[in-house]
C-alpha cells in the first residue's frame, strides 16, 4: 500500500483546493493551500485530519451550502481518489445536524473512493436513524453504493473506527447482509463475507446460524461468500462452521511433518518445511489443511497465527504431500522477536504436529 505521503502528498492537496476552488465559482481555498505546506512528519490519520479540518474551514458553514459545492465537484471527473476521502470525513463532521441529506452526499461520494469511514459517525450517533437510510443503499443500482451499506455497518472495520454497538449485538445490521449476500457484483459479496467475519470474532454462534440460513437456499455464489464468511472461526477450529462447511474435525488422517528444512533462519530469511496428510478413512474426505506459526512475543512467551496451505478432498488412502516457504520479511503489522519458534500442522481445526526452528534478527 502506498504511504501517507504518496496518498496525501502536497500535490494532491493543491489539485484538491484547485477542484474546490472552481466548484465554488473561483472562490478560493486559501485553509487547503496553507495545509498541503504542513503535512511533513504527519501520519495517515494526522494527514486526513489536517485536510478534514481545512475543507470545513474553507468550504461554506451552513450544510446546504457545503453540500453544493461538493456535488458541483462531484461534476468533475477529476475530483476522485483519495483526494476526496478527507472531503468525506468533513461531511461526517458538518452533516451530523443534517442526518440524512448528509449520508445522502456520501451515497454520491463514495463511488470516487469509498465512504465507508465516513458513515461510521452517523451509526454512532443514531444507529437506528441510519440504518434506515444504509438499507435503502442496499436497493441502489451502484455496486459502490451497495458496498456502502455493508462495508461501512462492518462492526470491526480496519482502519476505522469500531462500531461498539454492532459488535455488543450485530442483529440490527443483519438485514443489510441478508439483502446484500446473493448481490450480483463480488466486489459487493465480498463485503459482506468480511462483514459477517467480523461479527464471528465475537458471535461465532450467530455467524454460523447466518450462514446456514443462506446455504438453505443458495445461490451459485453463495458456497464463496460461506466460507469466506466464516474462515476465521475454521482457522480457529470451530467445530459447527467445519461441520456446516463440509469439514468434519474428526476426518481419519495421518500428518507427517511438519519436516524443517531451514532449522535457523534470520528475518528476511524463509521458513522452508514439508508435510504430508494421509487419508486413513473408507470415503472421500473434504480437508482443510493450515500451518500454525508461533511467534515469540517480546516476554519470551509465544503467539499462535494460522495461515492457509489449501483446501481440497482426499479419496480414501490418498495421500497429498507439500512444501511450503514462509517469509519472515519484515512487515509493519507484526515484530519479529528472536528465539525459538514453533510451526505446527492443522486439519479441519485439529492440530496434528510441531516442530522449532530458531529466529534471529
């Protein structure tokens, strides 16, 4: 992804007050331009806030106003990107006393870059209030704004405000979904697989009842959207989303491995292990095979994390052998900590098996 300053450089700001400068009939943008010279050492949220903050300074006080000059914008193919992710958290501080004309100029936004941060504020204020409006959204012609209303009600949504309220009790943004999970557009489905992901992280039992409700009466796509859906709880081992998804946790197999092949590595180095799972059963088996890395924390204790290696079926006695590299390049989600650590396999939730290998940074 790019940095802050690629995605909110000063450029980017000065071709923002151009564009807002002619929306408002060559008034000027005097609050941006003073902005995009004092961007240096911002974050990413530092950068949007500093541009927030200097839309509402420039643009008119009174919501009507405000919402003109952003649509006359709007007529301007070159107002979009991420130029117009701060223009959407200005709506989200000017248009709370203007609910729903206010989500509507987000509606209108989003197809530029999406609104999904910006509706958070409304949810958080009235969340009933805006849900009547999100499901309209679920009816629009525009996948975007179809997106929206699910993408924006996800009640964990990284890089955004949490939504407390849907993740206490999600019930009241389950229409949206269930409007949304048969939707045409993947772009669209996809959302709504992550949303209901989301809401397994703290209501297993609702995500797998959800689920199955769709899988009732399925759609084509709807087996996709299921185990996307619910891949956290079968990284996690769950015995009823395994079971729904065809996976039972007790299939007959047999795992050899994991086998190291690079029992010292540094950071930047990969981990290089093999395995093999063996179908030890009299009927096909549907498998889902994942590895199991556990890291070493800085208090030397250890933190597990399952990545995938694949899905797929085992006829009876079949055996399905594999490599796998893993990279422990540096990444700015996760420190390596030095030490010992250990790879485990695991299929359909059941750990069957580890090994150590040594980390050194």
């Amino acid at each position: 992804m790019p940095t802050a300053d690629e995605l909110f450089s000063a450029e980017t700001v000065g071709d923002l007050a151009d564009r807002l400068t002619r929306a408002r009939g060559g008034a000027g943008a005097a609050h941006l331009r003073r902005c995009a010279g004092l961007l240096d050492g911002l974050t990413f949220s530092g950068r949007v806030a500093a541009i927030r903050d200097a839309v509402l300074a420039d643009l008119p006080e009174d919501f009507g106003g405000f919402d003109t000059v952003v649509r006359t914008a709007l007529e301007d193919p070159g107002f979009t990107g991420w130029m117009t992710w701060p223009v959407g958290e200005a709506v989200a501080v000017r248009g709370l006393a203007a609910f729903e004309p206010a989500l509507r100029l987000l509606a209108a936004l989003t197809p530029r870059l999406s609104s999904e941060s910006a509706v958070r504020p409304f949810l958080r204020a009235d969340q009933a209030r805006a849900l009547r409006t999100v499901m309209e959204w679920t009816g629009d012609p525009d996948p975007h704004v179809r997106r929206l209303a699910s993408e924006g009600t996800r009640p964990r949504l990284p890089w955004a405000p949490r939504l407390p309220a849907l993740i206490a009790d999600p019930a009241p943004a389950l229409p949206v979904l269930d409007a949304l999970h048969r939707d045409e557009s993947e772009y669209v489905r996809r959302s709504v697989a992550n949303h209901l992901n989301d809401i397994s992280r703290d209501h297993p039992a609702t995500a797998v009842a959800v689920t199955a409700r769709w899988l009732d009466s399925p759609a084509p796509t709807t087996a996709g959207v299921a185990r996307h859906a619910l891949r956290t709880l079968v990284k996690a081992g769950d015995p009823a989303a395994l079971t729904l998804l065809g996976h039972s946790p007790d299939a007959p197999v047999t795992v050899e491995g994991p086998h190291i092949r690079t029992p010292s590595i540094k950071v930047g180095d990969h981990l290089v292990f093999d395995y093999a799972v063996t179908n030890t059963g009299d009927r096909t088996a549907e498998l889902v095979i994942d590895y199991v890395i556990h890291h070493v924390k800085a208090n030397g204790s250890r933190t597990p994390k399952v990545f995938k290696l694949l899905t797929r079926p085992l006829a009876p006695g079949e055996r399905w052998a594999g490599t796998r590299r893993h990279s422990f390049k540096p990444i700015t989600t996760r420190r390596y900590h030095p030490g010992v650590h250990r790879v485990g396999i695991q299929v359909n939730g059941r750990p069957h098996g580890e090994a150590s290998f040594a980390l050194d940074t």
